[in-house]
C-alpha cells in the first residue's frame, strides 16, 4: 500500500484488483468506480458493441437479484448507479450515503460478478440498444462525430463506433456477452476507484469479501493505427443545418507534452475567450455552437474542431476555421492566451474536487489509463510549468498532420472538392 498524498492511498488487493480511494472528511457521500480496461476498440469486428451491449445487459439483474431489486436498492438510499461506455474503458458506479459503501459494493459486485443475462432480457436490451443506434444515426451532430472518428483512423478499432451497428448487435447472443464479460472483466484489467467519507482499509476489505477468488486474466491486446487518415467523408442528409467536424492525429494519453497540449486546446476552441469562440460565433454570428475538444488514447489521440451552422455558410466557416488553424501553426499563441487557459484549466480542475464523483472519476480514470494517479499539487505544477514554446511545439506536432474533415448535411463530396 502507498500514499501519494495524505488522504489519497493505492494498494494491489489479494484478489488482484487495484484500489485506489480518496478521502474526503468533509463529505457525507462515497462514490465508487470499477472502472474495466475494455471498450469499443477491443472487441473483434462480429462483436463489434459488445462491451456497450454488456453494460447495459449486468443491470438488467443477477442471481440474487431482479433489476427492479437493484433499483429499488439504490432509490431507497436517494443514491444513483450508473454506467458508461468509451473506446478504451467501461465504467460501473455509484454514489450513495457514505454509511451505505457496504451496500454500494455488494450491488456492483453482484452485478459485474453475476449478472443473470436471463435471454429475454437480452433480446429486450437488444432493441433498446438498436433504438439507440437509429437515434445516433437521425441526430447529425453525432453522426459527424462518429464520421470524423471513421475518416482519422480507417480500418482500426478506434474509428468504430462504440455503440456497435445494427448487423453485429442484432447477431450478439447470450453467451457471446457472457464470454466477454468472463475474459476481460478479470482483475489484471479492473480498478476499483472510491472517494469519499470512507475508510482505504474497509474499501479493500469489502472488495476482497465479495470477490475472494479471482482468475487474473490479461488486458487486451492492442495495435496502433497505421493507416493514413481519409481527408473528407460527408454523409448527405436533408437538413436545415450543416455539421463539421475537422480532426488531426494528436497524442496519446502518457505523451509528456499533454499539458500543453490541454492549454492549447482551450485556447483554440475550449471556452468562451477561445479564437474559435470568439471568432466564429461572437464576431461574425456564424454558429450557435463550435469547439474544439481533445481525446487521448493508449496508443494514438485526436484534437478535433465542431461547428453547426446554415448550410450556405459551411464554407465560410471553414475558411475561418483554416485562418485560426495556420495562425496557431505560425505564431503560436499569445503570453495573454497562455495565462487564460492556464488559468482556467488549474481553476476547473480545483471546482471539480468538491465532488466526490469527480474525484473518484480522476481516480479511476488516471490509474487505468496511465498506471499512476498525479497528486494535485503536481499537477497542478505541470499545468503551471507550460511555457509558450511548449504549446507552440505541440501546436506544430499535432497540425502539421494530415487533417480529415467530416460533414453531415445536404451536401456532397463535389462541394468540397
């Protein structure tokens, strides 16, 4: 067991799983996280939704329990319980009264442990899961997304959607989903992350009485994209609004230069004050929403910018969007821009650790991914310590890539030739 600071502590369990808890004595709630190293990305192209499809099918009841029991039993603590699926991980939590942690790990243990995955709930979640699909398809701004992920990795995993499609979800069985859950939710490939008003010794305890015995297992096997990214992908549809949404290759999530690029991003596009911002809606009232956003990776990442606008206007908007792009790839930004985004990246961090959601999700997020939980103060420190030429050698890094650009509307690929 070890400390990284005095109320954060880390241990490897008898059982194989690693803890990782927080505590927070002003707090009155706890929130815990098993956080499994599997996502869209690690699942063969015929289960292709699998972990997705899993997550929603181990609520749906266990052994000991229906899936109204579980809800009843979270409702009569005035908790939640949730789940989410990403490419690289899923996620199982709650947050309860921190005098109920006991029930919290008996509930998510059963359900991860011992889902019932009774067939006539599957065949139910099924169409649940496909209605979803339908959903993303008929909501443009997903489905650009979605377009922009299969155009910067072609081929590969990380290009698929997460949600699976229509053909490999319609074909999953019950023993499909049941295999998956049995080969990759083994210790090697869980954290458990807690804060809260707890105590590390009774967390690990409780992990270690309701999971005695436990196969380790391995993490999934993953390969790096290789392929060249597709310049343009446009999905027509009949719309009063046209989506695009611009990306690059950037880094992944252990790259030293990850700090800068986060500054480098909220000065783009990551708030209010951001050129994107500014420019395209404030400016010239060209957008209701634009952004940029960053996803970091095992092995790749991306930075991507979105904006919605009238379709007449998609070209202008791009061309705006291009002058910010080669002025950030020139000059880099500004001493005032640094000190905003360093500003406001230290202070979202601060106001997101008066909960204990956000702190567990910190927890768990950091040690699956990266194998270490940075104390606060150091990172801190590392937001503070990036300089102007940092972030103008990322800048360089990421925009010197070959870009994709994805965009939905009433549109064809001759308009962007």
């Amino acid at each position: 067991m070890s400390a990284i600071e005095p109320e954060i502590e880390e241990a490897v369990l008898a059982n194989g799983i690693r803890l990782v808890t927080e505590r927070m004595p002003e707090a009155r709630s706890v929130t815990i996280g098993f956080w499994v190293g599997v996502g869209g990305r690690d699942e063969p192209p015929p289960l292709s939704g699998a972990s997705h499809f899993l997550e929603h099918l181990v609520f749906k009841g266990t052994d000991r329990r229906s899936a109204r029991e579980i809800a009843e039993a979270i409702d009569a603590l005035g908790g939640e319980m949730n789940a989410f699926t990403s490419r690289e991980h899923t996620a199982y939590y709650t947050r309860l009264p921190a005098a109920a942690l006991d029930v919290g790990l008996d509930l998510l243990t059963d359900v991860l442990a011992q889902p019932a995955l009774r067939p006539h709930e599957v065949d139910a979640e099924r169409e649940v899961i496909l209605e979803e699909i339908l959903l993303s398809e008929d909501t443009p701004d997903d489905k650009v997304h979605s377009l922009l992920a299969e155009a910067l990795y072609p081929g590969h995993p990380l290009g698929r959607e997460v949600l699976g499609d229509q053909a490999s979800v319609e074909a999953m069985t019950r023993d499909d989903s049941d295999l998956f859950r049995r080969t990759h939710y083994r210790p090697a490939n869980i954290v458990v992350a807690a804060a809260g008003l707890l105590d590390h010794a009774a967390v690990a305890e409780g992990i270690e009485h309701y999971l005695p015995d436990l196969d380790k297992g391995v993490p999934p096997h993953r390969e790096p994209p290789t392929a060249d990214p597709v310049p343009l992908v446009v999905g027509h549809r009949s719309s009063e609004q046209g989506h695009i949404a611009l990306g690059w290759r950037a880094l992944d999530q252990s790259d030293p230069d990850r700090y800068a690029l986060s500054v480098a991003n909220q000065t783009f596009g990551g708030g209010m004050s951001s050129r994107l911002f500014q420019e395209v809606r404030e400016e010239r009232g060209l957008a209701y929403s634009v952004y940029s956003a960053t996803s970091l990776y095992s092995d790749s990442g991306l930075l991507m910018v979105y904006a919605g606008t009238a379709p007449a206007r998609v070209s202008e908007v791009l061309s705006v969007i291009d002058d910010q792009v080669a002025a950030l790839f020139a000059d880099g930004v500004t001493e005032q821009e640094l000190q905003v985004a360093k500003g406001y990246l230290e202070g979202s961090l601060l106001l997101g650790l008066e909960d204990s959601g956000s702190r567990m999700g910190r927890l768990g997020r950091s040690e699956l991914s990266r194998g270490e939980v940075v104390a606060v103060d150091e990172h801190l420190s590392r937001i503070r310590a990036v300089t102007l030429d940092d972030v103008g050698r990322v800048l360089k890094r990421v925009l010197a890539g070959p870009r994709s650009l994805a965009v939905v509307g009433p549109f064809t690929e001759a308009d962007f030739n």
